[in-house]
C-alpha cells in the first residue's frame, strides 16, 4: 500500500528544556489538559509546561513549550502516570503505589492529603454513571492480588464504590460506564462491574508482550490482539471493525479519527481505521510513550515529548485524488462526516465526487466516472466543455474554480489518439441521453440537447432522427448549422418543422408531420401510434422510435413489442440474403433481436415461431422455445443444432433469472441429461457435459449426477465439479452446526434464567397483598414478577390485556 502524509511528526519539548545537563533524568509519563502538558520523571518530579501552538502557512504548525514550574512528590520512586481532572482543578498522579491529587496549576498537594493507596496503575472513566458533576470516576488495579477497585474522586476527598475480584491477575484496564475492559494474565474480558457478567473476548499471552487496552469511543475499546493484531471491541463482546495488522512488538497505541497509531521500537505505524490499510510510517526510536489526548497525539522518549500533527483531511484527500487513488480518497472523504459540519462537508464531497469522476474518465473507466457524477451532482456542463464546439455559441458557462481536473480539451486527455477519442464521444452520447429527461438537466435543456444533437449528426447515430421527432431542447441556430455542415438534410427538416418553419424545411426537400391537426401541435406532444404510422417510410427511423418506445421509455404494450421484433427479424433475413453474408451490422441486429426476445414478455411467441420456420435462425428459435417453457426443445437446438456448448450454459442462466434456485437445478439437470444422452460415443457431447459439470458444481444435485453418469468417467476427469460438491456440502452442514451451537446456546441462556427463577422460595400468607389490586390473596394460586412482586392470576391478565392499568414495578 502506497504511503500518504497523514501526520508529521514536530518536536514539542526539548531535552535542554526538561533536564539540562542532568544525564539519569528519563521521562516515564505524559499528560495533555488543553494548552496545559505535564512530564512525570524516574526522579519523582512532575514538571508543568503551557504548550503555544504557531500555524504555518505552507507547512504543519509548530509548537512552543514554556515551563511554568516543576515540583518533587516526596518520594524515591518514579512517577508512573498522569491523569487531568479538569473539572476539579486536579491532577491525579500515581507514583509509589499511592494515587495523589495535586492542583493543576500550582502542583501542590490537596491540603486534606486524600490519597488512593495501593495502585498498580488506574483509567478515569470518561463515560461516567454517577451523574455528580464535580467528581470523576476512577478504576485502579489494586496491589491486592485480582482485584480492581472502583473510586469516586472529589477535590480533597476519594470514596470507594466497588471492589470486583478477577479469575486472573489483571493488567491492564480501560473503562467505559459499567463496562471494564481488562487484559488477565492470559485473555481480555469484559466485565459488568454493576451485574458482575463477565464476558471473554480472546486469549492473549502476557509473558510475550504487555498488553494494550484502550477505549478509542464510547462503548468501543482497542486491544493489542494475537498475531500483531489491532482488535476493535464494543461492552457487547463484539467487532464492529475489522483489524488492522500492526507490527508483533507493539508497546503503544492511540487514535485519531478516522487513524489508528501504533508505536514499537524503531517506527511509528498509521492505519485507516476505515479500510484496516497502513498509510504512513514514521522512524522514531526509543520510544516508550505514545497517547492522544482529545485529538492531540504525544509520543515521547525518555528524553524528549513530540507531536503528531495531522495534516487536515481534505489536504490528504487531495494528495491522495493528486496521485490517481480514487477508492482511497473516497473511504477517506466519508469518514470526515463526522468531523465536519454536515453542510461544509457535503459540498466538499460532492467536489471530491466530481474530481474523482474525471479522474476515472481520463481513465477511460466510463462507468465508474458516470456513477460519481451522478452522486456528485455534476454540472453536466462541466463535461460537455472537454469537447470542442459541443457547447452552443450562446453558452454562459464558465467552468468550476479551482478546476474539477487539469485537462483543456479532449485532445489533451487524449493526447490526440482518434479510438480514444471516439470512446469518450460515445460515452457523452450515452451519458447525456440517460440525464436529459432527469433533474440533472434542469436549466441547461438547451446545453444537454444541442451538445447531443451534435454528436449523433457528426458520428452518423440513427437516434438523431428519434431526438428531433421527440421533445427536445435544440437550439435552432447552432443545431442547423451542424447539420448543415454535416450534410443531414433529412434531420435538418425535421429540426425546421418542430420549430414551426415548415417553409424552411421545404428548402431542404423534407416535409414531415404537416397534417398533424392544429390540437396536438399547441400540446407540443405526439401520439405514438400517429408517429409510427408516419415512420412507415423510414424503416431505420421507425425502428429507432420503437427501441425509444420499448427499450427507453419502456411502454408495456404487446403491438409495439412484436412490431420491433418483425422489423428486426425482416432486417435480420434481409441481411442475410445479401451478398454481405454475416457481417458487423447484420450480427448487431441479431443480437438485438435475441436480447428483445430474451429481456421482453409482451411480443407474441406464436406468432415469431412462424415466421421463424424455416428462416435458418436456431438461436432465435430456441429463445423463444424456452419462453414457451420448452426448455428441452429449445437445449436440443442448441446442443443438437448449434453445437453451440457455452449458448446452452447461458441459456440455463438467463433463463432461470428471478427464479428459484430448483428450476436453475433443473435446466441444468436436463442439459446435462442431453448431453449424456448420445452415449460414450460422442465424445465432444461427453467432455461438454464434464466441462459443464466443472464450471458449474453449484448448480447440480451431487447424488443424483452421480447416478447419471457413466462408470467408465474417472474421478480424476471431475475432480473440481467433486470438489465444489463437497465444498457445497461441507459448508450447508456447518452452517446448520453453526445454526444448531447457536440454538443450544440460546436454550442454555434459556434453561439458566429459567432455573434462577425457580432457585428462590415464594411465601404466601393471606397478609400478603396483591400489589396491583392491593387486597389479599384467597388462594395459593398467584403470579410473580422478576422484581419479586406478588399479583393474582387475574389481576396479571387485566394487566397484560390493558397496558394502562398500573404496574407493580418498572421490572416485568
């Protein structure tokens, strides 16, 4: 994976600044409150510095440090972390096993001397549950072996809440409201300090390497998996995100959205946490700490602190857009919704949309272009610009600024090669047809329809004709001129006539439409029946306007189906008789009549089957022998006929299209059954049929081939499609274990609830009141709810039948 410049690395406290000359002096933590950043070191001193940060123009910002004062602790030992209250004006500081809190600003001790005794190392819950505002929750890994320990800290006092004991020794630990995250000795859990379930998240071996547990939002936390793994997990015990490999001796991680950074001995790692793809590596050795605070990232050696200063997205965006990694600047753009405010960031990836466009445009990767212009809501303008003259004289338009892309013309990205060129001419052609009659056309109707008239009149397309006897927005003055200088009197008529200069068009020898009653012309709309019956002269043009009818505007009437398929079918045997033979335009024709036989059910089959006989057209014939559902008939054509192997294949797959899977089985079957039905002797149907066994080992019922086929065919002859076979079978039979765990599973969960519900004793006296009616019981019958509450049978049914009636508890 190529790299992209996400984050540059800037220096944030010097060595001289720190420590001076003072060689034993070796950073052991960090902490970033804002502009405040506080160093703890082996010697027991906590040092406070305000960070200054200075943007520069061309180039990632700078920072200042500034040291306001340092303080010694009292102790021998060092100082092994820093947490910021900053609601309470505190700094909690672990140093000696013993949590102290100090003020933020003046690093003095609380003058009450309240302290956590006994911690190996503590997190602050940043999703807090007590509601009380001017305390923070913290959760300490107790000296006492497998204990953790819950806390609420206040600005001279610390109260502990709860004390949970471990099946393991823990080590790390990461909190998210109830939810604890630890790494044991030998796997990571989530623990439910409030219910006590405790869940297992995967194994993981300590003596290899400390573990790495860290909340990256809420309810969501980061591991240092097996295998160099980022493991993403949520309070549920589930990944919502697919890992991301880092290296195997990672020793710290953080995150800064949508970027997972990983630091090890010699490099700094970035991951995309939206495509699990390394993006950039940095060289930083004898690093030990690396933590994000509030979107700041500190790494640090024992002795200097440094920044990671990210590059702002829609720069990395660009750069990436700049080196042609569309897919890339995509997954990027999306994953800056979240932070962007949603108007900016919806024009910025609208642009992004378009520039990725052109980019696969130039390309020649027509299809992925014209599915981002549609997303990016592209001034289709934009595109018909790239090509000389297509814009009308009378256009306004100036293209986007800054510019979409870096081309002048379609003569530069073309570099003058003509296949290419024509290429992108039939790619506008077909992309401004499909946008003309949608909103992306709204206010430039005329652009739209004049660029296309120009391009069917200078590439001689038959739609010209369908354009200009249809509603359409061509500018007079430019479109005669065009065609004019293309020599296309006919349409040049029948442009004169839609714009009411019949006079005109007589000069130019065409008169069309002249008997159209006066109604319809105010309507400015055309009966498709009047239409066709005045086409009758023009075969090309009528053909044109019943695809228009049938294939574009898709009107579902029986008449102009079969009509268009007789004109076809009359082409096709037309072409046919001719000197020609089977040229490039009588196999066009065919294949569109195959595709209108295949894609439509409205023609009449009947009435083709007959004009079929004995025209020379297997194919045909067969198409529609399987829309009669003929499907024997029409394989035999095909194998029997056509010799035609891979047409009966295919035949098998449109034909079983929207259906369900058993009649796809059985087209197959009855292929097959064709096949083997010539005998050993024919061995061109034989290797046919082990070529359709093979390529299609889904699609067949194993047993039932086997029996088909003969006992001389050797396993080795259908070792893929036996391969597939059993793959197909060994994957039903463990989805239904799968299906069938889950099931004992569920039932399991079921049995449990079921027994601890039974565990406990109920006593009933007729002291005891119902809690919904409130008068005593009569009769040892009587229903309980999960919170203990005791009701009578009836008084639970009403309950049930009338959800207002009152409850006996929030629990039922």
């Amino acid at each position: 994976m190529m790299n992209i410049k996400a984050f540059t690395l800037v220096s944030a406290v010097e060595r001289e600044l720190l420590m001076g000359d003072k060689e034993r002096i070796n950073i052991e933590c960090v902490e970033c409150c804002g502009r405040d950043l506080y160093v703890g070191t082996n010697d027991c001193f906590v040092y406070h510095f305000l960070l200054e940060e200075r943007p520069v123009p061309a180039g990632p910002a700078t920072f200042t440090a500034t040291k306001q004062l340092h303080r010694h602790l009292g102790f021998k030992k060092p100082v092994n972390e820093l947490r910021a209250a900053s609601a309470l004006n505190r700094l909690l500081v672990l140093c000696d096993n013993s949590i102290s809190l100090v003020n933020m600003l003046n690093l003095e001790p609380v003058p009450s001397g309240a302290r956590i005794k006994g911690a190996a190392t503590f997190a602050l819950n940043e999703n807090p549950v007590s509601g009380d505002p001017f305390c923070v929750e913290v959760c300490i890994i107790s000296v006492k072996r497998r204990t953790i320990q819950m806390f609420l800290v206040y600005e001279d006092r610390v109260q502990i809440v709860k004390e949970v004991s471990t099946s393991e020794q823990p080590l790390a630990v990461a909190v998210d409201g109830h939810f604890l995250c630890l790494a044991l000795t030998t796997q990571y859990i989530i623990h439910n300090y409030s219910t006590g379930v405790s869940q297992d998240l995967f194994p993981y071996c300590s003596e290899e390497r400390p573990p790495i547990v860290k909340r990256i939002g809420r309810q969501e936390f980061l591991l240092a998996g097996p295998g160099g793994l980022g493991m993403f997990a949520t309070v549920a015990g589930i990944s919502q995100r697919a890992p991301v490999h880092w290296s195997e001796n990672v020793i710290g991680a953080a995150v800064s959205f949508p970027y997972v950074i990983a630091l090890d001995d010699e490099f700094i790692t970035v991951h995309s946490m939206l495509d699990q793809q390394q993006k950039q590596t940095l060289p930083f050795k004898e690093g030990h700490i690396l933590q994000d605070f509030e979107g700041r990232v500190i790494v640090a050696t024992s002795k200097g602190v440094y920044i990671l200063v990210p590059l702002p997205l829609e720069k990395q965006i660009q750069d990436l857009l700049a080196s042609r990694r569309v897919e890339e600047a995509l997954v990027l753009a999306k994953g800056a919704r979240r932070n962007i405010p949603k108007e900016k960031f919806q024009v910025m990836y609208r642009r992004i949309l378009q520039q990725a466009g052109f980019i696969q445009f130039a390309q020649l990767q027509f299809l992925e272009a014209k599915e981002l212009f549609r997303s990016g809501q592209l001034d289709v303008r934009e595109l018909i610009s790239l090509y000389p003259f297509l814009l009308p004289t009378s256009s306004s338009f100036t293209r986007s600024h800054p510019p979409l892309h870096e081309y002048a013309d379609l003569n530069q990205l073309t570099q003058g090669d003509q296949e290419k060129m024509a290429k992108c001419k039939r790619f506008l052609m077909s992309y401004l047809n499909e946008v003309r009659s949608t909103e992306v056309a709204n206010g430039y109707k005329e652009d739209i329809d004049t660029a296309l008239l120009k391009l069917y009149a200078e590439a001689d397309h038959d739609s010209l004709l369908d354009l200009l006897v249809t509603e359409n927005f061509c500018l007079l003055t430019d479109s005669a001129a065009w065609l004019e200088k293309h020599k296309k009197y006919f349409a040049l008529g029948l442009l004169y006539h839609y714009n009411n200069q019949d006079a005109a068009a007589v000069q130019v020898g065409v008169q069309v439409f002249t008997k159209r009653p006066l109604d319809e012309q105010q309507k400015n709309s055309f009966n498709p029946d009047d239409i066709i019956s005045c086409l009758k002269k023009y075969p090309k043009a009528l053909v044109k306007y019943l695809e228009h009818l049938v294939i574009d505007k898709r009107l579902q009437k029986e008449e102009y189906h079969t009509h268009l398929a007789v004109l076809y079918l009359e082409e096709v045997l037309q072409q046919r008789a001719s000197t020609s033979g089977e040229g490039t335009e009588a196999t066009e024709t065919q294949a569109k009549l195959r595709r209108l036989l295949q894609k439509s059910d409205l023609y009449r089959v009947h009435f083709l089957l007959e004009r079929l006989r004995g025209a020379g057209l297997p194919m045909e014939s067969a198409i529609l022998h399987g829309k009669l559902g003929e499907h024997e008939k029409a394989l035999h054509i095909l194998v029997h006929e056509l010799r035609d192997f891979a047409a009966a294949e295919d035949y098998c797959l449109w034909c079983s299209e929207g259906r369900e899977p058993p009649h796809r089985q059985h087209l197959f079957h009855t292929l097959l059954a064709i096949y083997l039905r010539a005998g050993p002797a024919a061995h061109e149907l034989a290797m046919a049929a082990v070529d359709l066994l093979n390529h299609h080992a889904t699609e067949f019922d194993a047993a039932q081939v086997l029996q088909m086929l003969p006992d001389t065919w050797s396993v080795q002859l259908l070792c893929p499609f036996l391969m597939g076979a059993m793959r197909d079978s060994v994957h039903a039979r463990r989805t239904m274990q799968v299906a069938l765990s889950l099931a004992r599973s569920e039932n399991l969960i079921y049995t449990y609830d079921k027994m601890k519900l039974k565990g406990s004793s109920v006593r009933l006296s007729d002291k005891k009141l119902c809690q919904i009616c409130q008068n005593p019981f009569c009769e040892p019958v009587f229903v309980r709810y999960p919170n203990g509450g005791l009701v009578h049978t009836h008084c639970a049914a009403s309950r049930h039948t009338n959800p207002s009636s009152s409850s006996p508890g929030t629990r039922t």
